[in-house]
C-alpha cells in the first residue's frame, strides 16, 4: 500500500475533483475549504427522503415528492416572462413541469418526450392541476434520485445538488489508510476503520449520532493527533 499516496489524495486541491469547475472551486476557498480534507469535516445538518415514489393522483400538496411521469407536450410561450411548462403524466394522472428562465434546448434534454423520468420536488396545486417547478432533482436513471440527499450549510452559489454531487464523488474515492492505534485501542470502537467512520459520518441516519462508535473513534483521533503535535 501506498501510504503517501493515499493521504496525498486527501490533502490534494479541490481541483482534481471531476465535473467541479474554477468557480465553484473558488467559492469553496473562499470559505477556507482547500482540500479534499477540508470537505470531509463539512458535515450534513440534515437530509431530504427522496427514495419513497408516488403516483401523481397521491401526490401530497406541499410536500417534497418523487414521481416517475412521462412527458408529453412541450408548452413554450412566445410572450415574454411566462414560464416554460412540460405537460407531463403517468397512468394514474397529470403534472406540470413549469420552468422560469430555463432554455427550451435544456429543458428538452431533462424531459425528453416519451422517456420514462424521475422528477423530486415539492408539489403545489394550480388550476385543477398538480404542478412542480423549477425541479432540479431530474433523471432517467431512477437510481440517482430515489435516495436520501444530505442538506449542508451551502457556501453561497453552490446548489444542495451540486455539494452533494462533490460529497458523494469524495466519499466513493475514499482510500484506505493504515491504522495507526493499537489493537487495544480499536476494540473500544468496535474495530471500525477510519475510512468506515468516515463513510457513516456522511450517511443521512447518522446525522447527530454523536455517541456511535464511528463518531467517538474520530474524535480520539482528533484528540490524540493533537497531543502528538504538541
């Protein structure tokens, strides 16, 4: 194993990170988070269930939902400052995708006509008509919204989506490093790894579990990190 390696994975610069740009990299830094590192320590304050599905005829009304239409009809007014709207449905009703300053290029690409899609967002009623706007939990691949999403104390600009995009990428990268406490001292946390701890610290159940093991192994190792500096 490469131990350098491993740990230059964590102190590398957000750069390296795939699909994270120049501006969110700076908008990052700017809240003094530099490194990989620095994110893992941004914990969740809470999560959005997003797994359950419905059916559009028992969607609940402001309330967030996940339903699986088809879209059916696009709706591009020619007047300007009316919304974008995709008459969309499954078997059991109707919804309306309305979408503000969005490209009809763009919300075609999301809401291909006759493709089976994942949408996730909270349901308003209007005009006798289920409606959801501006959806940007959006996916042909039903996989990547019906789960749990972390919400984060967001650096401003940076969306829930975007921040959870770059957790998930961090976490699924995570590499494996050599332990450096006794035997001893892992049996009082069950033995659980650093990079195991690390993972549930992330998971959506876990968001306040300050008495699991995999919390109080890593704040020992916190607290005994500093005593060897010192």
């Amino acid at each position: 194993m490469d131990i350098k390696r491993n740990y230059e994975y964590l102190l590398s610069d957000l750069s390296v990170l795939k699909g994270i740009g120049i501006k969110t990299t700076n908008l990052l830094k700017k809240k003094k988070i530099n490194s990989i590192f620095d994110l893992l320590w941004k914990l969740p304050k809470s999560y959005t269930d997003r797994s359950l599905s419905s059916k559009i005829n028992d969607l609940k009304i402001n309330e967030v939902q996940t339903v699986t239409i088809i879209p059916q009809k696009y709706l591009f007014p020619r007047v300007r400052n009316l919304p974008n709207r995709v008459l969309c449905k499954d078997e059991t009703g109707e919804i309306d995708c309305v979408f503000f300053n969005s490209y009809e290029g763009y919300i075609k690409k999301i809401l291909p006509i006759g493709k089976e899609v994942t949408i996730s967002g909270k349901i308003k009623f209007f005009r006798n008509k289920y409606q959801l706007t501006n959806p940007k939990y959006i996916s042909e691949n039903s996989s990547v919204i019906k789960q749990k999403h972390n919400s984060y104390s967001l650096t401003e600009g940076i969306s829930e989506k975007v921040y959870n995009k770059i957790k998930v990428q961090i976490i699924k990268n995570l590499p494996e490093i050599d332990e450096w406490h006794s035997k001893d001292v892992l049996k009082k946390f069950d033995n659980i790894s650093w990079k195991d701890s690390i993972k549930k610290l992330h998971e959506p159940e876990n968001i306040g579990n300050f008495k699991e093991n995999f919390y109080q192994r890593l704040a020992f190792d916190e607290i005994f990190s500093t005593f060897l500096v010192n």
